[in-house]
C-alpha cells in the first residue's frame, strides 16, 4: 500500500500546534506539583508485560486473527525525546512467512493502543468509534501476511500534552447507569484506542461511602435517605437532590463495588490514571442528629424536585468545620484501602448547578481549602480536579468568588476542567482561570453528555 498522501499535512498540523502551545500562556508552567505528580505515575505505572498484555487483549477482542502479525513492546520516554509518544514500523521480520509484520513502541499500554488505532485507520482505512457511530468498521484491513509495508524508519507521534480527559461527572448516570463488565470492558478499549489515559472512574462509591458514614454513626436506614437511585447517582452526589430514584439494595451497592475494582484493575493495566472522586461536604440530613454541634447548611431547592423535602434541599457541612477534614480523609483513606491504590488525583464538585450560601470570597475559599485539605490529608500527593461548570452556569461566580475558591488551593494542585469551551470557554473571560492550570474540553454529544477531550492541556 502506498503512504497515506495526508501524512506530511498530519504532521505538518502536529508541529504548527505544538508551536501554538509553547508560546501561549501555560498555567502548567511553574506549576511545580504537575511535574512531579508526572514522575510518580511513571514510577507507579504497571510493569511493561502488564501494560503489553492490556494492548494485546484489545487486538485479540478487535482483530484475533491478527494477533501474531502485530507487535507491541514498551519503551522509555527518553526514546520518544522525554514525552509520551508511540512509534509504528513494520517488523524486522515483515515478509516472512507467518512473521509479525508490524511492531508498534509505545510509553505506556494506551499508547500501544492508540498506536494501534492509528495504523488501522491511516494504513488501513479502519475506523473504530462507539455503535451508536458507526463501532468497529474493520472490513477494509488486509488479511494477515497482506499488511502495508510502511517507510523504513517508521512513523512516530508524539503526544503534545500528559493527559487526555474522558467523561463529566454526569456521564455516569446519563450513559453508564446500568453498564455491566462487558459494556465497560468495550468502553474501556475504546478509551485506549483513541488515547484517553485521564477517564472518571466513579462506580462503587456509595459502597465506601456507606462504610465511612458508619464510623460517623450514620445507619443504612439513614443512608437510604440520602443516596439517589442508579440513574439519579450523579446528582445526589453532587448535592442536587436526595433518594430519587431509590433507596439502593446492598447488593447493588455491593455488585458496584466489584464492578469498579474490575474497572480500576484494567485501567491501571492500560497505565490509565483513573480519577476518583472526593468529599465535597454533601452530607446525610441524619449526620445533624448525630453531631448537633457541627456547622450543617440546608441548600436550596434544585430543578424538579419542586421543594418536596423528600428529593429537595440537601445538606453540607461547613468547611470550617473540624468534622469536614476528617469526613475528607476517610473516604480518601477508604478508597486507597479498598482499592489498593490511587492516581491521586481527585474529582469534587461543591457547587454544581447549587449556589453557595453566602458570597463572601474568605467563606468560599475556607470551603475550597478544607475540601483539598481533606484529599491531602488523605493522601499528600492529592490534586483536585474540578468541573468549571459552575462558572459558565451561575451568574453567582463574579471574578471575586471565581479568586476565592481557584486560589484556595496551592497553584499546582488545582486543575479545572472548562466543561463546554467550545460554545461557553471560561477561560477567555477569567483571564485563563486567573493562573490556575486548566483541560479545555469539548461536549462532542450534549444530550448523552459523553464527553471527551483529547490533547488539550494548558
């Protein structure tokens, strides 16, 4: 097969955009953490056969019949110039009967499978999507002992930023609710395949979050009250509502749990840093009874739920209440217990589509500092990640409360998400989010709000 006549212009645009990005104001620069969070995911990154097998099990549930004719192996980042990159080139022993014909170097196992996807679709006329779509259109990919011979020195991209971010917080109850391990496993390589190594992964939490809130003295009884149904989950735990929807039966809670470890398991294979989420100061109406002197707001009335106190107007703990840490870093602790590990980094939304009580810039930043407080004390290499939904729903965010709670938390150990950039960018009004590192994000389908953002970090 002759090479693709658009290869030079897709390089071409990699060099114009990497240009673009060095001399625009980077938040990332000076942002000292950022770096050397990098470095430990490096360091806790899963061995290279872990990672090796994750991007051969893609191609075995892609293309089994071309398993032996694809390759993959790992390599260091100092080979792709100290960046992520994966490199494509035919085998050494392309030609030969019943050899490998094509052998893919990739940093990391999302690397190999981007790298996979890359070959099938720019020397193979493949395309991959989800099935709504189109799916995997793979008809067009020669036979084994037929694939293209490339140029000898092969083809390598480089990724221009660390982290591709997949998912918002509501993803997992518009689209996920009801996923078993099968559809996740899909979703995952799909993930892989298109480079996404940054996804939410917020499945099983109720599960923690029950085991936690019984150190507090809060009954299942009482929880029951306070988790919304499957499809509901997003919004209960974001503060929006109550019980809609349920109560959760504890083998669901349970299922969940296993589910997720699945999840996490085959993200950390794929070298994936999964995001968690974190305490926000959502709490049970009953956590009031159990320690009446802790500072406990009633929030407002939220869309549908109509002021019915059995949905409406769930309760947060006071960040300057000693109670609001030590909720933090229990379910931070929980998590990495259950789980094994972490990627430490965190996703927490406060004041999604709810406006805080009081507009004084000092009360929302102790709030802000005591929600990375809990993280931190949870685990001290904690960076909250953060939707910037708020800020281009809520007339309440002026520059001064926007100041208040971004620089609550050290530069660096902050980054916000500009949730739907493309139509509403926040960072063009806010002086690119007054020095705090930011993903500019994409809403590729609004009304299943699957969301994903590819090579944007700034």
């Amino acid at each position: 097969m002759a090479e693709p006549p658009f290869r030079h212009l897709f390089f071409l645009f990699l060099s114009f955009f990497s240009a673009a990005i060095a001399t625009g104001s980077s938040p990332l620069v000076g942002s000292s953490h950022l770096p050397r969070l990098l470095d430990i995911h490096d360091r806790e990154r899963a061995p290279p056969s872990v990672q090796v097998a994750a991007a051969r099990g893609v191609l075995a549930r892609l293309l089994p019949s071309h398993l032996s004719s694809i390759e993959f192996d790992i390599i260091s980042k100092e080979q792709c110039g100290g960046e992520f990159c994966f490199i494509i080139s035919n085998h050494p022993s392309y030609g030969s009967k019943g050899a490998p014909e094509v052998r893919i170097h990739g940093v990391s196992g999302v690397e190999l499978s981007a790298g996979l996807h890359w070959y099938l679709k720019n020397w193979c006329a493949a395309h991959i999507s989800w099935d709504k779509t189109g799916g995997a259109q793979l008809t067009s990919v020669p036979k084994p002992g037929s694939l293209p011979k490339m140029n000898p020195n092969g083809i390598l991209i480089r990724r221009l930023v660390p982290w591709s971010y997949y998912q918002n917080a509501v993803t997992s109850s518009y689209s996920f609710a009801w996923w078993d391990w099968e559809r996740w496993e899909k979703e995952i390589d799909w993930m892989a395949l298109q480079g996404v190594n940054l996804p939410l992964a917020f499945n099983g939490q109720e599960a923690i979050w029950q085991k936690v809130f019984q150190k507090f003295n809060i009954s299942d009884i009482e929880l029951a009250d306070f988790f919304g149904g499957p499809a509901f989950l997003a919004w209960s735990r974001m503060a929006n509502l109550h019980r809609w929807g349920g109560p959760l039966t504890q083998s669901w809670l349970d299922d969940q749990l296993m589910l997720q470890k699945k999840i996490l398991g085959r993200m950390f294979e794929f070298g994936m840093t999964p995001v968690l989420p974190a305490f926000s100061g959502n709490v049970p109406f009953a956590l009031k009874s159990k320690f009446p002197s802790a500072k406990i707001t009633r929030l407002g009335n939220w869309f549908t739920v109509n002021s019915d106190p059995r949905w409406c107007c769930t309760y947060l703990l006071d960040a300057t209440d000693p109670l609001f840490v030590q909720i933090g870093r229990a379910f931070i602790e929980h998590q990495i217990k259950e789980y094994g590990r972490a990627s430490h980094i965190y996703n927490c939304d406060t004041f999604d589509e709810n406006t805080p009580p009081s507009d004084d810039p000092g009360y929302i930043s102790s709030l802000g500092a005591a929600i990375f407080q809990g993280m931190y004390s949870g685990d001290n290499h904690a960076v909250w990640l953060m939707q910037g939904w708020l800020f281009s729903y809520d007339p309440f965010w002026k520059p001064p409360q926007m100041k208040g709670l971004l620089h609550s938390v050290p530069i660096g150990r902050l980054i916000v998400l500009d949730l739907y950039a493309e139509v509403k960018p926040v960072w063009l009004t806010s002086d690119q989010f007054y020095g705090v590192p930011y993903i500019w994000k994409v809403l590729i389908c609004y009304i299943l709000m699957l969301q994903y953002v590819r090579f944007f970090f700034l």
